[in-house]
C-alpha cells in the first residue's frame, strides 16, 4: 500500500501551466508597480516567496504540494496587481477632483 502512495506522489505531473501562471501574474503586478504600494506590496512579497518556495518544491519531486502553492501565488500576485491598479486610479480620480474643484474657483 504504501508503496502504491509513494508512486503516486512520484508521477505527479509538473504544474508547467501553475508554474507559467504564477510567474506571469507576478511579473505583471511587479510591471504596475505593486512594490510600491504598501497593501500591494505584501501580496506581492507572498507570491514571490510562495512562487520561489513551489519552485524548490518542484526539485524535490513534490509536484501536486508545489502546484497548490503556485495557485495561492497567482492568487496573491492577481490581488497585488488589483491592489495597485485600484491605487493609480484612485490617485488619478483625486487629481481629476482636484482640477475641476480648481476650475470652478477659478470661473467664479
């Protein structure tokens, strides 16, 4: 029995299309400036630790514990790209407000 385990943890595959996922969704959240952001940041820094952290985990043969891992990865580098594009728009609607409050003290 056991040994009917251990082949099956051995023929897992390798989460190539986690693996490409993760990496891009973090690639994408570092490329809006997420590193800047303080609430970004953090989800960020979880996807590169969870993504380098699958990584090793692919080496040592664990390839369905890495896939879960590269899923919380994407996971948090997606919300650390919302995180920081919810950031730039929101600076871009105050700098909008603050040009028409502008505009209309300056028609009066």
């Amino acid at each position: 029995m056991l040994l009917v385990v251990l082949a099956g943890c051995g023929s897992y595959p390798v989460p190539v299309d986690a693996l490409a996922g993760a990496q891009a969704s973090t690639r994408a959240a570092q490329e809006v400036g997420a590193s800047t952001n303080p609430r970004a940041s953090l989800h960020l820094k979880l996807a590169q630790e969870q993504f380098d952290e699958a990584k090793r985990l692919i080496a040592d043969g664990d390839n369905q514990k890495a896939e879960g891992l590269l899923q919380r990865a994407n996971a948090d580098a997606e919300l650390a790209l919302a995180l920081a594009k919810e950031a730039t728009m929101q600076a871009k609607a105050k700098q909008v407000l603050e040009e028409l409050q502008a505009a209309k003290k300056g028609s009066r």
